[in-house]
C-alpha cells in the first residue's frame, strides 16, 4: 500500500514539474538595415545593399509622390524573399494626396544579400524609405505573417506632431515599430515618448523626410514630432509579435522505491 501510495505521489510530482516547468522568452531586438530616398523621376529605385537574417522580420516604410496624378502603389523584389503589402495610405491631403506611405513585411529561411528595388508602373517624383530588422519573433505564417499582430495608419495635416493608435497588444512581450513621413525636410524627426529613432533620411531639394522607430515594449500609442512649426504627416505602427516561449525541461534526480 506504501510502495502504491509512492507512486502516485512520484506521478503527481512529475506532472506539476512539467506544468511548472521554466518557460523561456526570446526576447525581441532590433536592427537597422538602412534609410535613404531619391528625388528623380523614374519607375525604380534601389536600396542599398543589406544582408537579411534568416528567419527575422523584415518591416519596409516606403513613401513614395507622384506630382502629376494619384501616386502608385509600389511592389518590392530582391534577397530571395517575398515582399508582402501590410498597410498603405495615401496622404500630403492639400493636393488631393499625392503622397503614398506603404509598409511592407518579409521573412525567409534563405534570405540573400544584395539590393532591394522598388518599382512603380509610372514616374513617381521621389521616393524615400526605411528598413527595419526584428529577431525573436514568431515566425508562423509565410512571409513575416505571424510576426505581426496589428498594423494601423495615420495621416495629419498641418501639425507639429503625430499619433498613431493600436489597439490593446495581444501579448506583453510583444514590442511597438512606427514609420513616419512629413514633407519638411529642413528638421529632424523627434521620437515618440519610449521610442528610439531607428533609421532617419532628410532629401536634399525636396520637401521630404522619413523615419523610423521603435520600442521594445507594448506602447498603443506610437508618436513622432517636429521640434518648431508645423507640416503634413503620414504614419503607419506595427505590433510585432514576440517568439513563442521554450519549455525547459525539469531537472530531477528521481529514485523509485519498489
């Protein structure tokens, strides 16, 4: 009756240190990969070189003008992977929005070094973009799918400063990224409260800069600013999910009694 008795509470045991076993959390880091534009016309235009890592996110802000119709929607190639569409917004409203501000996502298990291009079915006038790394995400769905939640977009016109806002995070470890464009290239871009700019470009001759930045914690409320003056903004925030936790197993030292 002992011995029995012994046995079931050595079950019991093992069940609970599984259940309570430690759960590891990769937490999520970022990398900048790079920012930049041009201001000719044409249909392409190409990022500079970058060496993608396998099994990252990948998140690309593109903005792009044209001055003499609706501005395309741009289509992305390049590093063996595959560019999807998140989010796209047109804004710039005093003329009928000329402007359009996409976010793209991409994630590969064989990613490629090289240049990235983006491509437009007509001129657009200029174009300025940043890119975005993000490891220790989940990495379910095709192409990055799994590594975010929610994506959202804002516009505003003539105000000193920004707001997009996201909805509750679907997980506390998960963290906060922002792209962000105005048409006033002669001051920086000021980070939101908790964020850190992540890439920053200024056109020369152009009423044009971008930005991109990130918190590493959940924030529904993903800001940028200028520091005097006012301009027209465009916006797009992303809640990047977090990697599922790792289940370490128990360490026991079991003896049985028979």
């Amino acid at each position: 009756m002992i011995k029995k008795l012994i046995k079931i509470l050595f079950v019991l045991f093992v069940m609970l240190s599984l259940f309570f076993a430690d759960k590891a959390i990769a937490a999520v880091s970022y990398t900048h990969k790079t920012t930049s534009g041009a201001t000719n016309n044409t249909t392409s235009y190409t990022i500079a070189s970058t060496t993608p890592t396998a099994n990252a996110l990948i998140l690309l802000w593109v903005d792009n003008r044209n001055a003499s119709g609706a501005p395309d929607t741009p289509t992305i190639t390049g590093n063996n992977l595959t560019w999807v569409q998140a989010t796209t917004t047109t804004h710039h409203a005093a003329t009928a929005g000329d402007r359009r501000f996409t976010l793209f996502r991409a994630m590969g298990s064989s990613p490629t070094a090289g240049t990235t291009t983006i491509s437009y079915t007509n001129n657009q006038n200029n174009v300025g973009w940043t890119m975005v790394e993000f490891a220790g995400v989940d990495t379910s769905g095709t192409n990055g799918s799994g590594a975010i939640a929610q994506s959202t977009s804002s516009i505003s016109d003539d105000t000193a400063d920004i707001t997009i806002t996201l909805n509750t995070f679907s997980g506390t470890s998960n963290i906060t990224a922002g792209g962000f464009v105005n048409i006033d290239n002669s001051q920086a871009i000021v980070a939101g409260s908790g964020f850190t700019i992540a890439g920053q470009w200024q056109a020369t001759g152009e009423n044009l800069s971008v930005a991109s930045e990130v918190q590493l914690a959940n924030d529904t409320t993903v800001d940028a600013s200028i520091g005097s003056g006012t301009t027209r903004w465009g916006g797009i925030a992303v809640e990047v999910v977090a990697a599922p936790p790792s289940v370490d197993p128990p360490k026991m030292s079991i003896v049985w009694w028979w």
